[in-house]
C-alpha cells in the first residue's frame, strides 16, 4: 500500500500549484471574470457618482421652481386679498351653493319628466287595433280548426275502441285462431300507414295555409307599393343589357390575349434561362471545399501537437527545479 504523506509533503504539494498557477497567470494575464469583474465596479462607481450628480441638479431645479411659482404666481394677490372665513361662514356659503344646485336640478328634472310623458302620450301604439283584430280573428279560426280536428280524433279513436270491445265479443276459438288474425307487426305497419297518411294530410293542409298567407301579403304589398306603376309598365332595358354583354365579351377577350401572350412569354424564358449552377462549377466548388477541410485538419493537428509539447515542457521545467529541501540540505538531484 501506498505510505501516508507527512504535513511537509502537502506544504510541498501546496508550494508546487501555487507557483505553477503564478507562472501561468504570469503568462496568460488575468481571466475574463477577473477583467469582467473589476470594469463592473468601475461602472458602478462612475453610475453613482452620476446619480448623485443628477439627484442634485434635480432637487435645485425642483427648489428654484417652488420659489419662482410662490414669487411670481398669478393667485398671490388674491390669496393676500382674499378675505379669511370662519368655519359656520365657509359651511353657510356651502350650504347655500349645494341648495341652489339642488334647486337647479329639480328644475331640470320636472322638465326632462315632463317631455318624457309627452311623448308617451303622444306616441304611435306598438300594435295597432286593426291589427290586433286581424290576429285574433285568426287565432280563433286556428283555434275552432284544430278543436275539429281534435274532435275528429277523437271520434276516431271512440272507434276503434268500440270496435276493439266488438271484435273482443266474438267466439273464444276466434280469439285463439291465430292465422286469421293480424300478427302484431302487420298491425303495427298498418297503424304507421294510417298516421303517415294523417301527417301528411295535416302537411298539405298547412302548406295551403301557408301559401294562401304569402299570396294575400304579395298582393297587399303589391297594391299598396309606390313602384307598381312601374312594375307594370316596366322599362325596356334590353339594349342596355347588350351593351353590357359586348363589353363584358370585349374585357373577357382582352384578358384572355393578354393571358396567352404572358403565359408564352414566361414558357419561353423557363426553356432558355441559364442553370443556377452547372456541373463545372459545381466539381470547383466541391474541390475547394475538400482542400479547405484538408487545410483546416492539417492546422488543428499542428495546434493540438503545439499544445502539447508546451504542456510538456511546462512540466519538465517544472520537475527539473530543485525544491526546498534539496536547496536546504544541498541534497543531489
């Protein structure tokens, strides 16, 4: 195993970086920290002492300028002037200001009020009694409609249902005869039959409905519309439209030349532009690339030996100094 080392060895060991790191920093200078750290002070002392400055010439300037405004204020002989008030006088004086202010808006308020009920009472209802006539006139006829056809239905159904009790009364083998009934699928079939043919019927019912409404309003509106006149005597607008449509051929002619003769044009150069690069230039380039890589390995090979051999150098001078002891006791390397 290997001896433990005494103090005097570490002290040695200790001595030996210390001056290895002196004789490189010797060499080298001091590290970009170093150098980074000692201009930040010196800018953070130049910043203060300008701040300092700046802090001065502010508050003077804030100084002079609340001594000139106090000198030369427009309001200083109205202050001297100005008469000095007690509380109860400066509360009266309030007191007052606050009651005339009231009063004004009282004022205002009873005219705002009453211009808002003038025009409530002389505005035009939202819904006219002609109107509202007509609506109920049809809201009733819709009524009594679907009442009948509620009545209809139930009618029916009475029936069905009494036909149901009559068909129960039959014979108890007609009950259990199976192939003369209908199965449950063929009366569900002919129950979806029946209410699709009422559907539909109530469908044509409404459409009608709904097409007479359109056509009473196409006529009102027709009747009572400012361009009726014209749109029975309508004006003749067909040479106005060929006028239109030969121009609009023209332009569309036009465009279509201009198309062509753009889309040739950019055919023609695609087929007699030059390459960007050809296959001279590119073997140069290629060339070049590989003699520069050739050049630049070559460099770090030279660098990175360079390195090495001052590394090496380093240490041997390093070892070949005498150390303290041997300087002390004259002992021979």
């Amino acid at each position: 195993s290997e001896p433990g080392l005494s103090p005097w060895h570490h002290e040695m060991k200790d001595h030996v970086k210390g001056r290895v790191k002196e004789l490189v920093l010797g060499r080298t200078g001091a590290s970009w920290e170093d150098r980074l750290q000692e201009q930040k002070a010196k800018k953070v002392q130049a910043m203060k002492i300008i701040e300092k400055e700046q802090r001065e010439t502010i508050k003077a300037a804030t100084d002079k300028g609340i001594e000139k405004q106090q000198v030369y204020s427009p309001l200083l002989a109205l202050r001297a002037s100005a008469p000095l008030l007690s509380t109860s006088e400066k509360q009266a004086q309030r007191l007052e200001e606050r009651r005339r202010d009231m009063e004004n808006k009282t004022r205002s308020y009873h005219i705002q009020r009453s211009k808002i009920l003038e025009k409530m009472r002389t505005r035009d209802p939202l819904f006219k009694v002609e109107d509202v006539s007509a609506a109920k006139v049809a809201l009733a006829d819709a009524r009594r409609k679907k009442q009948a056809e509620l009545q209809a239905e139930e009618k029916k159904r009475w029936e069905h249902l009494e036909e149901c009790a009559a068909k129960g009364c039959h014979k108890r083998q007609t009950l259990y005869d199976l192939h003369n009934s209908p199965s449950f699928d063929e009366r569900l079939a002919k129950a979806v039959e029946q209410k699709t043919k009422e559907l539909k019927d109530l469908e044509k019912a409404q459409k009608d409905r709904i097409r007479e409404a359109v056509e009473a309003g196409h006529n009102k509106s027709a009747a009572v519309s400012p361009l009726s006149a014209c749109l029975r005597n309508p004006p003749d607008n067909m040479e106005r439209q060929r006028e239109i449509l030969e121009e609009r051929n023209r332009t569309m002619a036009t465009a279509a030349r201009e198309y062509l003769r753009k889309r040739d044009e950019m055919v023609e150069r695609q087929r007699k532009r030059e390459p960007l690069f050809s296959g001279a230039a590119v073997a140069d380039a290629t060339t070049q690339l590989e003699e520069k890589a050739r050049k630049l390995k070559q460099e770090m090979a030279a660098e990175q030996l360079k390195n090495r051999q001052h590394i090496l150098e380093l240490q041997n001078k390093v070892l070949a100094r005498p150390m303290m002891m041997e300087i002390k006791y004259g002992i021979a390397a």
